[in-house]
C-alpha cells in the first residue's frame, strides 16, 4: 500500500486543535490543492472563505451551536457553491445565462465542485500533518453565514473546514461494509441481505462506542440515523438557495 492510500484509509476527525496559526505558505498550498480538482466541464463553481477575523470565527462557531473548534483552529474554510462569477461573465461577454445559472443542474455542479475541491483541500492538509473537520452546522443559519461573510447573491456557503495542528485525536470510526456501499453492475435490493448487513455493522459500531467511553454509550447506527432523521433540519433551506438567485427549475 502506498503512502497515499494509506493516509486516506488513516483519516480521522479532529475537533482538538493546538493554538498554532497555519503559515501563509500552509493556507496556499491548501487552496492551490483544493484547485487541482476535478472540476465539471471546467466551470469551476465554487469559492473558498478564509475565516481569520476572532470575531467572526467565535459568531460562526456560534451559528455552529457553539462547536468550539470553529473558533479555536489553526485556519477556518469556508467552502461556497458559488455561481456569481458567472453571472459576471454572462454580463462579460453579453450572454443571457439566467436561465442556466439558475437550473438544478448547474447548482448541482457547484455543490459537487465545491466538495471535490474541498475534499482536496482535506487531504493537502492531512499530507502536511495537519488535522481536520468539516463543519456543516454552518447551515443552521445561512443568513447570519451571508451576513457576515458578505456572500453575494448565486453564492452559496455549504460547510466549513476547520484545519489545524491536533491537540489529540480520536480512534478511527469504523465505515458500513464494503459489500455493503458497493454494487456491481446494478443496485442490489435484498432487503434481508441488506438489514443483516446493517446489523452486523451494528455490533461494530457498538463496540467502538463502549471501547471510546469505557462502556457510558453503546448506540447503534442505524438507531442513530433513525432518531436524527425523524426530526426534519434546516428547513428554510429550499427557499433560501431560491432566494440567492439557484436551483429554481
């Protein structure tokens, strides 16, 4: 296994971060990293944020239902899906682009751009020793985020990276199955196959639970993911990126 598959494979999240600013030449390489991505039919849709003002980190780590290691981290990214540039080009080059900007298809292509690039940005990071986590309470109130970013309309902010040097880190977290996410050919549909598959990673995740916490918790994942998903978030979401001018057909 060669180095990079396996600092992949070693990822974990770090929310513990030393008080030790990443250096100009850290965050650069980081973003530089983050534009060598793979990005669709070359339109780039995304732009990245750069919190280093105390006082916005500490509003944003508030808007984040007080996550501490928002406002205590080496550096703060903010990953937008971001369209607003080519609404500039469309003006540019006297083109009427309204209707293509404001697709379903094009915001997907932002969202995605965004998350390859940051996804780059998260490995650059970690090749450097560093730590991370994506923040994505940042969405727990997109207008306050707007506000104090002072996001145009066509923009989206859609989750933070919190990088820095770790103070400690976490056991791994175990994944579901291979056999489980991957299909070959066409999507499997064995629903007995498929909840004894979750069951067994049940009992995984039970025992990494009792192992982090000395025996305090031993949850399920699917009883996780069940308790979560039967109390609907960040509702407004669906008018708020109507609102900025994305994704109305």
């Amino acid at each position: 296994m060669n180095e990079t598959i396996a600092r992949i494979l070693a990822h974990r999240t770090v929310r513990d971060f030393e008080e030790r600013p990443l250096s100009p030449e850290q965050i650069e390489t980081i973003v530089r990293s983050a534009q060598a991505a793979s990005t669709s039919s070359f339109v780039q849709a995304y732009s990245i944020i750069g919190v280093t003002d105390r006082d916005k980190k500490h509003a944003l780590s508030k808007i984040a239902r007080n996550q501490h290691f928002v406002a205590e981290n080496g550096h703060f990214f903010v990953f937008c899906a971001d369209l607003h540039r080519h609404d500039v080009i469309g003006k540019m080059e006297g083109k009427d682009v309204a209707d293509s900007l404001e697709s379903t298809e094009k915001f997907m292509v932002s969202v995605v751009d965004a998350s390859l690039a940051a996804q780059n940005a998260a490995l650059a990071s970690e090749a450097m020793g560093l730590g991370i986590c994506y923040v994505g309470g940042l969405r727990n109130d997109l207008e306050k985020v707007s506000e104090l970013l002072k996001i145009p309309d066509k923009v989206i902010p859609l989750f933070g990276l919190a990088v820095g040097y770790p103070a400690s880190v976490n056991d791994q977290k175990p994944r579901l199955p291979f056999e489980h996410v991957y299909h070959e050919n066409e999507y499997q549909q064995n629903n007995a196959v498929y909840k004894e598959q979750l069951k067994q990673y049940n009992e995984e995740i039970q025992a990494y639970y009792r192992d982090r916490t000395e025996g305090e918790r031993c949850d399920t994942w699917t009883g996780q993911m069940a308790e979560m998903l039967s109390h609907p978030q960040r509702m407004y979401m669906h008018d708020f990126v109507e609102k900025q001018g994305m994704n109305k057909h």
